[in-house]
C-alpha cells in the first residue's frame, strides 16, 4: 500500500519547472518541465510502476536533517543522462536556491493526464516532506483478492484507525481508466454508429445502381446470353460492376480520411490515421457489401429471357 497527492488520470497533477546539476541553460533557453508526485514509500510497487534501478523511497528519507532524494522515470534520466548511471544525480526546483535533491531510484514511465498522451519526464518525491501544500492524499492498495473485498476491507480499515476520516472516489484503477477515456469512448461509439450508417446507405445506394445499370443493359445481357454466356458469365460481370463502384467510393473516401486523419489523432489510442492494416480491413468489408449488394441484380439478371429482352428492343 502506498499513498500519493494527486494520482494519475483523475484530473490533478504538478508540473513543475527544474534545474539539473550541471546543466546550464543558454540565453533565452527554457527550464524543462517534468510532472512532478508527492508519494510515500511504497506507492511505486502498490501503482504497480515497475522499479528499473536503485531503491524506492524509505520512511526515514522524510527525518529531519536527512538529505533531499527522489525518484526519477526513466525518460528523465534518458534525457540528461543518456547511457550513464543517474543514481546519485542531483536535480532542485527553482524556488530551492542551492538545495539538491539526489536522484535515489528510476522508474519505468507511467501515464498522467490521459492513456492517449505521450510520457514526460516524471519526480516522485516523499510526501511527508511536503503534506503541508497538500490537503489530502489518495492511498493506492494492491492485493489478489476480490477488488469489491479489497476495497471493504481497506475502508473498515481506515474507519478503524480515524472514523472521522472522509473517504472518497474509491475505486479501482480498472474504473479509473474507465472513466479517464469516456469522452474518447463516447466519439467512437458515435462514429461506429455514423459508419454502421454510412455502410448501410453505400449498400443501398450500390444496389440502386447495379439494379438500374442490369435493367439498362437488359438487351445487351439477353445477346450475351443468345451467344453462348451462361450464368456465371452473367452473374460475375454484375457483380464485377457493383465491385467497380464500390471501389471507386472507396479510394475517394481514402484519399479523404488520409487528408483528415491527422484530426482525429488525438482521439485514437495504439492505432496511426494512416493505419494500413486498418485501411486494408475497411476495403475488404467494402467488397463484401458491394458483392451482398449485388447479388440480388445478379440473380435478376440472369433470368433474364434473351428472346424476350431482343423482342423489347
């Protein structure tokens, strides 16, 4: 168990300006930036934030007198440190004046704001320290029990230790997720309905115009039936026509998703605009309707009498 200020993805978190030891900033330069926690000894193992190298914070690193220490993720230590061993570094804020805080332990990099954001350089710092800029803290439990039993058990718990204890947003961290992507869940429930639409309207409209294109060519079908075609002959060359339309919507609605892709950008997670693989299954499932869509004016047409469609003419 371990606790933190402000934990990830609920809508709180520091980021906060930083000089690094050694590192001097050129004229008109700006200090980087990093989201910087208030933890206490073992929030990493609890978060399930995977230590890469030296040791998490300890209890006695909040004693007076004791020096400043940190952890740091491991893009912080990759970006001032590259192939070096960063425990033992030292970094300060800029309101610290010449007080260092000394690199303890690196972390893997974690995700704050959203799944979808890119990671930044991370600080995890002791709590205890600074609890008097914060006025709560969120206790992050980790077990294999049940997580409804888990939960009651840790708020029996806390009830016991201080029952005028206010406990709030208790969850898991499954919910937490959850809730940190329902806008971008919600957009893509509507766009799943927009295309199931627009599906549905190009399977239509192919069929209205495979039909019209069979009943135009009722003469031409009945001479190619009269010398010799038979009905798989028919049926491929209207399916082959409804292929053709439909694969002709299909690279104008690429060229068009390609040149609006980039705004959807930021609402897509673990998948480019450009999705090659993406764009492959959309043209396979747009065959598939142009061939549903084309069977009935196919079947049509091949009972179409040559003697009655020559007669018409």
């Amino acid at each position: 168990m371990g606790g933190i200020a402000q934990p990830p993805l609920r809508g709180g978190w520091n980021y906060t300006s930083f000089v690094v030891e050694g590192a001097e900033l050129a004229d008109g330069d700006v200090s980087p930036n990093a989201f910087t926690h208030a933890v206490t000894p073992g929030y990493v193992d609890a978060a399930g934030i995977s230590l890469l190298r030296g040791r998490d914070l300890l209890d006695s690193d909040s004693a007076e007198g004791t020096p400043e220490v940190a952890l740091v993720n491991d893009l912080f230590t990759e970006r001032f440190w590259p192939g070096e061993d960063p425990i033992g570094k030292r970094f300060r804020f800029p309101y610290m004046e010449d007080s260092w805080i000394e690199i303890v332990g690196v972390t893997e990099s974690t995700k704050q704001r959203q799944v979808t954001d890119e990671t930044e350089a991370e600080i995890f710092y002791p709590y205890e320290r600074w609890s008097e800029f914060y006025g709560r803290i969120t206790w992050v439990v980790r077990g294999h029990a049940n997580a409804s039993g888990l939960m009651a058990t840790a708020q029996a718990e806390i009830r016991d230790l201080d029952p005028n204890q206010a406990l709030y947003d208790v969850m898991t961290m499954r919910q937490a997720v959850s809730e940190s992507v329902w806008g971008a869940r919600f957009f893509t429930t509507l766009l799943w309905i927009f295309g199931a639409i627009a599906l549905l309207l190009s399977a239509t409209g192919i069929y209205g115009l495979v039909s019209y294109s069979v009943s135009q060519r009722r003469h031409e079908i009945g001479i190619r039936m009269a010398m010799g075609a038979n009905t798989a002959n028919v049926l491929g060359m209207v399916v082959r026509h409804g292929i053709l339309l439909a694969g002709l919507g299909a690279l104008i609605g690429f060229a068009g998703s390609a040149a609006l892709g980039q705004l959807l950008a930021s609402e897509l997670y673990g998948v480019d605009p450009l999705d090659p693989i993406t764009y492959s299954l959309v043209a396979g499932l747009l065959a598939l309707v142009a061939i549903a869509a084309s069977l009935v004016p196919a079947a049509r047409a091949t009972r179409v009498d040559p003697l009655v469609a020559l007669r018409d003419e």
